[in-house]
C-alpha cells in the first residue's frame, strides 16, 4: 500500500473545490510541475507544510513580511488587539496612525486611502486620475504588473489605441481601447507619443523597478522624463509601488515624486491592505469630499493596519534596518555566486532584501534579455532545493524577498544545503 502524503490529500481534496486547489496562479507551481504546497505555520524564515516538512522560504508572503514571520513583538501585542474585536465596521484609530507613518515617509504627498488589494489600489488610482484630468486614456508599459485589471491585461507593444491585444481571456477589446503599453525606458518612444496623444491622456502608471519582471529598473533619465512630460501635458502620473514601498528604504524607491503613489504589502505586515497617496487637493476629489466613488466594506480594516503600525514603528526602531537588511542580501548573492563554479549560468538580480533567481549566459538587464533564460536548469535547481528544504519564487520572473529573520546562521544553512545540491548538478 502506498502512502498518501498529507500534502497531497489535501490537494486532492482542495483541487475538487478551488480552481487548481489554489487561489492565485503563481501558487499552483505549474513551472516546476509540482502539487502546490500547503502550509501549516510560519515562523521566521520557515514555513511548514501539513507533512511537518520545514522550508526555509523566500517568498515572504510576497514581499509582506519584512521581519520574518510570527514576529514576537507583532505576535503579543496582535493577540492583545484582537481581544478588543476584530471587525469594527466603523473607523478606528489606527487607520490615521499608520497613515501618519507612511507620509512622514512620502512626505510630498498629504493624505492616504486605504484598499483592500494592490489590484483595488491601483484601479482607485487610475480612476482618481480620470477623474482629475476630465480624460480616459491610460499608458502603461511592457514588463509592468499592476494586478489583474481588466483594462490593463494588455499584450506588451500594443503602442496604438484600437490595435491593442488582451492578454486575458475575458478582457473585450472594448475595455482595453483606452489603454496602450509602450517600451519601458525607451523615451524617444515616449516622448513621440506624448507629442502626439499628451492631452488625452489621463495617467501614466509605472514601475519604477518592475517586481514581476526580474527587477528591471526604470533610468533615472526615463522617470525624470516621465515626470517632465506629465506635468507639461498635465497627465497624473502614478508610480506603482505596491512590492517596493518600505522595501529598500523606510518610504518610497526613488527621489522622483509621482503625483500619486500606489503602496501595499509590507504596510500590512502580512494582512490585507494597500494603499494611494497623493496630495488634499487630488485625494480630496474623492468621495466623501468630492463626487468620485470609492468604498470597501474591510478598507482600513483595524487588525491591518494595527499591524501595519506595528511592523513600521518596529522597522524604525531598529538602526540602519535597511543597511542590515541588504548586508543579508549581499551574503546570500555571495553565496549563490560561489554556486558559479559547478553552475556557471546561475544569476542573480537584486535591489536591497529582493532578488530574482535565474540560470542564463547574461545577465538580465532588459526585458530582452528575458527570452535567454534557460528554464529546465531553473526546475531542476528548483526541485533538488526545494528538496532540501529550501524555498524560492516558483518561477525565474517572480521576485523572491529576504526577510529581517535570515540571519548569518539561516543563510549559512542555505549555503550549506545549496553548495550540496550543485555539486549533484554540476552542469
Ligand atoms: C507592483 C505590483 N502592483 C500591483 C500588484 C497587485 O497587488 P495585489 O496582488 O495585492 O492585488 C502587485 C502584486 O504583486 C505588484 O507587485
């Protein structure tokens, strides 16, 4: 009789009653070939499966979790938050209090409204944008994630309205006319089209380092560029910095200031929540001051942003948390270049605690670059480290996140176990 892993049961029976035995495709491991993984608990860097097997994870909830999980802080005084309640279904305190902290970051920006999602926030921003400039188009650009909106799952290179092409099934070309995705960081490009279109165009919403594209950053000279000609055509422009935001420093990931910036992720601590900023006079225009709609049964939720409080106030205890943060990151690139002499292809992109994982003979530096990637070695490496207990980004585009808890001692496990799995590889 052959042994049913607790894991599998679990996906047999998940699988019968959610698409895939999961809720967001990344989940589902569908690169490496896998049954998704379903996890138990989470402390530090480990997660455990229902097999008991622990893996030291680089997912980091996606980036939400900065401090490592179940952090001990966050943990007692959540408990004694949730004795109070959990759901107010009116404001609380912590709403203003955490919004306090992000604009004493974004300190350009005045006022702060609170989603439930990146996604949500993102499309509250484009909206707010529309409803600002009077106007409907919207440029994005190749490479960029935004979530999944509608009128922005667009195929890359779409560069005129009414030729752009959905990259979703279930988005009608009707929903997509007004929006248009150009090269990122080309601005010659840019700047013909803006010559051309500028004063239909309500927003312009970027990335300023592209998270679900192996971190590809935008040029210095093409978000100044940016901002030039949006303030000429009168264009609000939106930095979509939904995994950056209080990643790489306590605020945003750029001197440039965007008439609105979208954040999300680690302001929630691992709960639901994101967020726009911008300025009373835009934020204003919403609603219950102005006429645009916007509302949300959990917005501001109380235990999201009671820990979104915390984990910030807890990031700024701590002294040079970013500089620690990314001296983690250093070791753990060291540690993968070392990998180089039995996997020379093995690559590695970072800014600060976020990395993407690769095998390719050049580094990735443009979204051309991209198509180099050898994929097999990828799931190979993947699977004898996930093996040992070693977790990354299912895929070589995701980004992964070093959290506060991979300490020197975590991340000379790591080496440990990864230095064991190249030698068996040896390509
Ligand atoms: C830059 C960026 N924008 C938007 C989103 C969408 O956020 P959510 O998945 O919370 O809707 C993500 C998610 O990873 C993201 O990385």
């Amino acid at each position: 009789m052959t042994l049913i892993s607790k894991n599998q049961q679990i996906y047999d029976k998940a699988s019968k009653v959610l698409v895939g035995g999961v809720n967001a495709p990344i989940r589902a491991f569908s690169l490496i070939g896998i049954t998704p993984i379903y996890i138990s608990s989470a402390v530090g860097p480990y997660l455990t499966d229902f097999d008991n097997k622990n893996y030291i994870s680089f997912i980091s909830g996606w980036g939400s979790i900065i401090l490592g999980d179940a952090y001990p802080d966050v943990i007692n005084n959540l408990k004694k938050q949730l004795e109070k309640g959990i759901y107010y279904g009116l404001s609380n305190e912590y709403e203003y209090l955490l919004a306090e902290l992000i604009l004493e970051a974004f300190n350009f920006h005045d006022m702060v409204r609170y989603t439930n999602s990146g996604t949500e926030a993102n499309m509250l921003a484009i909206r707010l944008a529309k409803a600002i400039t009077g106007r409907n188009k919207i440029i994005k650009f190749d490479g960029g994630y935004h979530g999944s909106i509608d009128y922005l799952l667009i195929e890359s290179g779409s560069m005129e309205f009414g030729e752009q092409i959905p990259s979703s099934a279930g988005v009608s070309k009707r929903l997509i006319k007004d929006t248009v995705s150009l090269p990122y960081n080309d601005i010659e490009i840019l700047t013909d089209f803006l010559n051309k279109y500028g004063n239909d165009i309500a927003a312009i919403i970027v990335e300023p380092i592209q998270t679900s594209n192996m971190l590809i950053k935008a040029t210095n000279e093409f978000l100044i560029k940016l901002r030039e000609l949006s303030t000429k055509y009168s264009i609000i422009l939106i930095f979509d910095e939904v995994s950056t935001a209080f990643r790489i420093s306590y605020g945003s990931c750029t001197d440039i200031k965007p008439d609105i910036t979208v954040i999300g992720k680690v302001i929630g601590g691992g709960f639901p929540i994101a967020a726009i900023l911008s300025k009373k006079e835009f934020m204003e225009v919403m609603a219950p001051i102005g006429s645009m709609y916007h509302s949300g049964i959990f917005t501001g939720h109380p235990i999201s942003t009671f820990t979104g409080y915390q984990v910030l106030n807890i990031i700024k205890s701590i002294d040079n948390f970013y500089k620690k943060l990314e001296q983690q990151t250093l070791r753990f690139t060291n540690i993968i270049n070392q990998l180089k002499d039995h996997l020379p292809t093995i690559n590695i992109n970072h800014v600060n605690s976020m990395f993407s994982l690769y095998f390719s003979n050049k580094k990735v530096e443009s979204i051309d670059d991209i198509k180099e990637l050898d994929i097999m070695t990828f799931i190979d490496f993947y699977k004898l480290a996930l093996k040992e207990g070693v977790l990354f980004a299912p895929h070589p585009t995701e980004t992964n996140y070093l959290n506060f808890a991979h300490d020197a001692k975590i991340l000379d496990l790591v080496a440990e176990k990864l230095m064991k799995i190249s030698n068996k590889l040896n390509y």
